[in-house]
C-alpha cells in the first residue's frame, strides 16, 4: 500500500501544480496516473482472489548445512500473467523460541498451476516448523503490490551431520560368542552334575531333554 500511497501524493501534485500553473500537459499527466491508479487496483483485487498458494517439501529430511528444497504452489484462476511475485517464509524450532523470516523472488506466474523451487540451509540440527505467511501479489507493470495473507507450512527435520568415525574391535569382543558358548556348555554341565550327586536320574533325564546335551 505504500507504493499506492506515493502514487496518490504524485497524482494530487500533478493536479495541483497543473491547476496553478494551468498547464494542459500536466493535466494529461494526472489524469493518466489517475487511470493507472485505478486500472492497478481493480487488477490487484481481481488477483488476490483469482491466485492461491501453498508450500510444499519434497524431501522433509535435511542434513545441516545442507540445503533443502522448499517449493511454491501457485494456481492463478486469472487469464492474466503476474511478471513477478514475493512471498514470506518463517522458519521456527518447535522446541526452542525465536523465529526467522525470509522473503523469497518469484518470476513469472502464468495462468493455471505453477511450480517454484527455492533452496533453504539450515545450520542447526532439529525439528523445524516452516509455514508460508504473506504473498505479495503484483499488477501488470509490475510497480503496485498487495499482500495476500496465506497460513500453510509443513514440519522438516535436520539431522545432524554423518561423519565416519574409524572403530577397532579387541580380541576380546571377536571372540565373545565363543567364550559364551563355553559358559553356556560349562553351565549345562554343572546343573547336569548336581542331578547326579542328588541321585535323580529322572531328573537327570529331564535336564538333558530341557537343557540339550
């Protein structure tokens, strides 16, 4: 609006300087600002509800510092083309506070559906929430905008970076299930003994079935 604000202090001076210098040319010149004051504004309504937006994450799973692809979803209902358009992106730790925003450039938005890819880095590991929040919506000179307010997002996930790390395995860990072989053995044979000392062959019989020999 700050731009539509400059345009009508432009305009009135124009009137205004015309009217006391009756100049004709100066008139002409008004008036046609005027016009495109108001041609911008009809556009510029007529678009805030002809485009809607969304945003989207094909990969939610990044590595830190690594960047990670966020993409734009514009359906413009309108025949007319938009040479450009902004939109405001906020980035937020679900589980710590501060908030970061972020206005990206788009190009061209042709009638129908249209697809844009940014690339976001995100330095520390978490889980972030990423929501969409603001469109600023252009006419067709490209020189008045609107702001389209816009409440969708998604949740990413950054992971910390993966490093190799060398790890060197002792006689004593290849070797485990070896010796907890032999304990398992040495085990068996001592219950296996203390059914014979007490005279149970029954017994005897019944921990070999359960046991294994």
């Amino acid at each position: 609006m700050k731009r539509f604000i400059i345009g009508i202090t432009i305009t009135g001076a124009l009137f205004y300087v015309s009217a006391l210098y009756k100049s004709t040319t100066l008139m002409m010149y008004g008036y046609a600002g005027a016009a495109l004051l108001i041609l911008a504004f009809l556009v510029l309504i007529y678009r805030m509800y002809a485009i809607r937006c969304a945003v989207t994450f094909p990969i939610s799973i990044a590595e830190c510092g690594k960047p990670l692809t966020v993409r734009i979803l514009i359906e413009n209902k309108s025949i007319l083309p938009s040479l450009k358009f902004e939109c405001l992106l906020e980035r937020k730790h679900r589980f710590l506070k501060g908030r970061q925003k972020k206005w990206l450039q788009g190009g061209i938005v042709v009638s129908g559906n249209n697809s844009f890819d940014y690339s976001l880095v995100i330095e520390d590991y978490g889980s972030y929430e990423i929501r969409l929040k603001k469109v600023r919506i252009y006419d067709l000179t490209g020189l008045f905008y609107m702001h389209k307010t816009v409440r969708c997002g998604g949740v990413v996930q950054v992971l910390p970076n993966m490093q190799e790390i060398g790890v060197h395995m002792s006689q004593a860990v290849r070797t485990f299930w070896g010796k907890r072989t032999f304990m398992m053995s040495f085990v068996r044979e001592m219950i296996i003994a203390n059914c014979f000392r007490s005279g149970n062959f029954e017994m005897v019989i019944n921990c070999r079935a359960c046991i294994g020999s």
